[in-house]
C-alpha cells in the first residue's frame, strides 16, 4: 500500500485492526480485492454520496454493495426508524410491523402468499433449501455452479472449513443453460428438492447475464414435474429490477423467493416468501433468531417499500443505469477502449476485454476513485433512487478522463 | 384461546398474520408453547417493562429472551445508536466503530485476540465451528445433546428438512458428563475438530446446570490433547454472568467464542471471538453478510459494555436474580408447592416438580402473567441492569398470590 494514497485515519485503523480483527477486515468488504488507494474505513453517507474516514467524498455506485436503494439516510426511512425505536425494537415478540410489512410484500410480490422474516440474505437463502427438503422430503439442490447464495458451508464461494457431506446433495449447473438444467433433474431422479435460481447471473468478476425466458420456463416446468421447489434467489436483485418479484417481467414465479439487502435501505433485514403450496411446510419449520422480529428494520422497510413505489424507484434506476450504461459506452468508442457492460442497468457491471487479470478494470476504476467517483472493478454495482442526471453526468466527466488514461497506456 | 384472555388488537393481528405469515408466527417468539393468555404483539419497551399492543403492561423477566442486558430502550445505548444513525450505518465498508468494539472486546474477554462481527448468534456458532473445521483440517465436531446452537441444519433442535449428512460429523455427549466427553472424543480419534460446549446447560423445559470445572477442564485438555478447538456458546449467557467470558471465573478459557444476545441491548449484532492460535485461520475463512458491518449496532454495543462495566452489570443481575430466588423458595415452601430452582441466578429457572406436561408451572406463570409480571414456564429467564429491588418486590407479591392459586389446587 502507497502510502501517499491511504491518509491519515484510514492508515491508522488498518494498523489496529490487524491486531484485533483477523486480516484487518473479513469478508466482501475488505478491500483486499480492490486497487491500492481504496479506502477500507467510512464515515458518512448522504443521498448517493459517501465519505470515508479521512472526510473524502465520493459519488457513490456501491450502494452499500446493494443495501442503500433509496441513497444513504433516506430521511423517510430513518424517520420511521426513529419513530419505531422510541417505542421499541426488540421485544419479548413481534410488533404490529411484522404483520404490515407480510401484507405488504404479500400485496406487492406476485407470487407470494406468506412471508417471514431474519437478518441475512444466507438465512433467507438457507430456510429457501431447508423448507423445499421439509416440505418435499427429498435432498438434491440444483443450482448454478459461480453463483453466490451466501457464506455457509453449503453454499460459499472460499469452501474453506467445508466437509464434502455439505455439499453432496448439491448438483450443479450452468446458467441458462437448459441442457445441464435438464441433466442435473435427471440425475436428481425422485430425490429432487429444489431448484435454486439467482435473479439473474451475477458471479463475481464475470459478465452479467440476464435469465433467458425459455429456461426459466423450463426451471418452472421441471420443478413442477418433479414436485420440487422452485426457489428464486432475489436477495441482490429484489426491489431494484421491479417491486414484483424479479422474474415477474418474464411471467415466471417461483414457489420459494429469498430477499434482503434493498428491503429496507440498509436496515439489517432478510425475508422469505412463499406460495400457498408451501404455506403449511413453512409451519412446520423452526426458523428462528434473536433479533429477527426487530420493529425497527420492519418500520424502515414499510417506508423503504413506500418511497419506491410512489417514484416508481426501479423505472428511475433503469434510466439512471442506462444512461451511465449509454455514456460510458459512448467514452469507450471514443477512446478507442474495448469494453463490455452487462446486466440490467440498474446493476450495471462494466469490465474491460482483454483484462484477464483486472489490470485496466483496476486502474479505470481507480482514476475515477481519485478524481472523486467510486466504482468497482469486477464486482456489479448498484444504482439508487437518489442518483440523479446530473450525479451521473458528473460521473461521466470523470470516467471519461479515466478512459483517456486507459487509452494512453495501450 | 379463549376470547377473554386476548384483547382486540392482539386478536385482530393473530387472524390478520393467519393470512400472511406461516402459521401466524414462526420460531421461539411464536406463543403456541405458553400457556393461552399470552400476547403475540408488542407495542414498547422501557426499563424492565414492556406493553402488549392492547396496553397490557408486564413487569418482564423475559428481556427479548436475552438481548436486553440493561432494560427496554436504554436512554445511553440509543443515544450512541441514533449518533451513529446520523453518521451513517450500512456503508461501503465498516466504520471506525469496527475497530473500536474490536479494541473493548479483546480488552474485556480473556481469551480474545481478536473479533469479527455478524448479526445472529447462529452466525456466530456456525463461524465457529467451520473456523475450527478449515483450521484443523478434521471434521468431527463433539457436542451436548439437547443444547441449542442455533436453528440450521447442523444444530437446530427440530431438524426439519435436515438430512442426515448435515449432522454426520456431530458426535453428541451428556452436557457436564466426562466419560461421555471421552468417548466422544476418543470415537472421533485423529479427524477432531472441536469441542463445541454452552456455557452452562440450559436446555428448554429441563433443568439448567452450572458447568462441572471438572468437565471444562477436561474439555481443554481433550481439545489440546486432539489439536482441536474448545469453542464455548456464548450467545446466551455472554455479558450476564461476568464481562471476560462465561468459563473465565472457572478459569477454563476456549480457543474461539460466540456471542449474540446481549451484546448490544437488543441491536442485532453477533460476534466471534478468539486467541492466536486461530488468527490466521480466521483470515482466510469467507464470512461475511450484508449488514454485518452496520455501524449502528456497534455504537450500541459500545455504549451497552460501557454502562454493563461502569454499573457492573452482571453483580447486580445476580443480586436481584438472587433476590427473585431467595423470595420465591421462601414462597413455595409457605405455600408447600415443590419447585426447583436452577441456572445462575441472572438467568433464573423455576420448574415445578411432578409438573411433567408443565400444566403448574403454567398456571403460576399464568396467574403471574394477569398480575402484569411476564415469566417463561419452560425456558430460562433473564433479569437486566434496570430490575430494581423494588421490582424484585414487586414481582414476588405476585408470585406469592400465584403460588396461593397452585396451593389450591394440589
């Protein structure tokens, strides 16, 4: 690490945190993974800005890697919040809030009938398989080998500490692709559970894809032939691609649905969604935690949900995306860059070709960190609803000198 | 349920949570194992008392079963949350406040070197066990039956859509039973990975027990004899018994530790602790979620250590604990009801004898309950920082009344 490029507060809490916390910081946010120069430490967050320890500010494109959906301290969601923990957060049971916000996800999401609620998207995710085993009585798991449904032993991308038995009823598949959708029922035989889905394929540093109709149809097809679950992993896509379910625009509901991170801007919130089909086996199940009926994260759901319906949030994050999608790509034909931006523009993911090892993606993204931007090198991003034109016109002045700086090093 | 025992808003919630909610509710806040009489919903919390939706107030002894370590909306805890809330919570990265919690918590536990942070204590538990599993490079994991670790397959305690891989690796003994733990141990031969203990028994509907320090010891010789972990489940007990961890006063320390509950007076927050040993291990394990940074709860959980330090929290839940105690054997003996008491005194247990199916000890804590004082007749309670003696008194003039109705009975 330059230390020309980590400021004062910053480089001081890394050196402590080594000694207190392992590796200095765990997980997806330690920037390990990202150029030197990023900031491991933040201070603030307001609208689509952020600041880091060291008070510098950034145009945010992270989101919170995808929590924040209505910008940083939506003044309404923290109001209910507010509100919420002068009565009370976590009682001896659930508030009213609960009730509300089932109603409302019930009322909101197509395919939905009932909901419960945790706190991570790998609790929705792991009650999705355990309730589809519950409720089947069968073991196999399809699902697509890259995809990331959360960070326990059945399911994370680093298998470190993983026993072969956590994964064995697991078969995988590839993405869209209906022949090894097809193989994987196949060899399931009658022991099939579950299909697992993601929203769309966002595997970490790879293109983006959208769902082909056709396969989702024939997930559909299968899992109902099967008397198996059909579950959508909604939980990085749900309520920034639509309110409804994010394969609702393709006519393709799932019996199981997990979400999190948008669900209430940031709140520490997860949720499971079923079908009437499911209804009586998810009774059954003892799902269960210390702070999962918390008041206040359902109260800033309520508002979350609120907000983005009446400003049409996800209509607003397309056309934000898609204008960052149009003006970048307009600077990479002009700087003679060769680029590729995929996914739904409200998760925008841009890598460079011929960059097998980040390199440009690294020192793009970087240029446009110093000059005040922050986005990410291979990870997708995420829009808001308070990313305005202007916020992004201003992010395109800056990718575009980033771009000059590419151009000149090819 | 019989109509006059549930008021208006409580009724009209349960019938309206039929519709949307499986099974109207869901895990151990789910009221169908008290007796009829019970609320569901709740409206607010303050100090060592909380309301039902219809207004009902409870003296609690409850305490969000644990999370609440000071009392109901602690004026300093929330104070240091809605600063922090200012600020920012969720954002692209963790806070200062990370490091700071680090900092306290290495301070405070003995055998902490180091701290990561989720936000169940199922996340804490399950971290563990996979840190020792990727550590050791073995996979036998030796633990009580019938102690709770959490609600995923690999622990929950009603394995619903479990298989049986899930729990191939589980070797199980009698909590405080040394020749059980050797058998284990010995059963596991050379493929041990941890010994996994809570930090007294207190399995639901039975007796609790203090930890043999004969037993403790036995597992830390076990464990250093097999290159294994000792992990102790903290989660419930942790912050109520003492501030360095709950086998510190028996001076048996554990390579790793889980905490949840109290750590943060009801903010959802988890944490894993452990010594050198397991530092480099815990570096490479990918744990990690989408809140688990949110700066909020650790500004709580800070200003929640400071005050439990300050007042010295966990001497004076005992000495009202002990007060509870003291006054309700007094009582059962008056009345001539045998009960049996049991646990340390902050996390009380009061069990009838010759009360197989619970029905007395349903009754009284029913009798209780329409007296306005809220007591579990199978799961341990809880006492926080804000019962006073004068609560304490409180409570067992109700309890001497609902002693008198058992006395009738018998």
């Amino acid at each position: 690490m330059t230390e020309s490029r980590i400021a004062g507060l910053d480089r001081s809490l890394r050196q402590r945190a080594l000694k207190v916390v392992p590796g200095g910081m765990y997980g997806h946010m330690r920037v390990a993974g990202l150029p030197e120069g990023y900031p491991q430490f933040f201070a603030r967050g307001e609208g689509c800005y952020l600041w880091d320890v060291d008070g510098r500010k950034y145009l945010d494109f992270m989101c919170s890697w995808g929590p924040v959906v209505l910008g940083h301290r939506h003044p309404k969601v923290d109001e209910a919040a507010r509100r919420q923990m002068e009565q009370g957060d976590c009682l001896n049971g659930p508030s009213e809030r609960m009730v509300e916000l089932a109603e409302r996800l019930v009322g909101l999401v197509t395919h939905a009938d009932w909901a419960m609620f945790s706190k991570n998207g790998t609790d929705a995710t792991t009650t999705c398989v355990t309730l589809a085993r519950g409720a089947t009585g069968k073991r196999k798991i399809v699902l697509a080998s890259g995809a990331y449904h959360g960070a326990v032993p059945w399911c994370s991308p680093y298998p470190y500490g993983v026993t072969s038995e956590d994964r064995v009823h697991a078969i995988y598949i590839k993405y869209n692709d209906i022949a090894s959708l097809e193989a994987a029922v196949a060899q399931a035989g009658n022991d099939l559970a579950a299909i697992l889905v993601s929203a769309f394929r966002h595997d970490y540093g790879q293109h983006q894809e959208l769902p082909d109709p056709a396969f989702a149809r024939r997930a559909r097809s299968l899992a109902d032939a099967n008397d198996a679950a059909l579950i959508l992993d909604d939980v990085r896509a749900g309520f920034r691609l639509t309110l409804h379910g994010s394969w609702d625009p393709i006519g393709v509901q799932p019996d199981l649905s997990a979400w999190s991170k948008a669900i209430a801007n940031g709140y520490a919130l997860a949720a499971v969604m079923g079908n009437e089909r499911f209804r009586q086996a998810a009774s059954q199940l003892y799902a269960t935690g210390s702070f999962w009926c918390g008041a206040t994260s359902m109260a800033a759901a309520l508002a979350t949900i609120d907000v983005l319906e009446t400003a049409n949030g996800p209509e607003h994050m397309r056309l934000m995306g898609q204008r960052l999608r149009d003006g970048v790509a307009a600077q990479a034909a002009r700087h003679g860059v060769a680029i590729r931006q995929s996914g739904p523009a409200q998760m925008p993911s841009i890598l460079f070709e011929d960059d097998a090892d980040y390199a440009k993606g690294s020192r793009f993204v970087l240029e446009a960190l110093k000059r005040g931007v922050y986005l990410h090198p291979k990870h997708n991003m995420f829009l808001s609803l308070a990313h305005t034109a202007a916020d992004i016109d201003l992010a395109l002045s800056v990718t575009d000198e980033a771009f000059g700086v590419i151009a000149k090093l090819q």
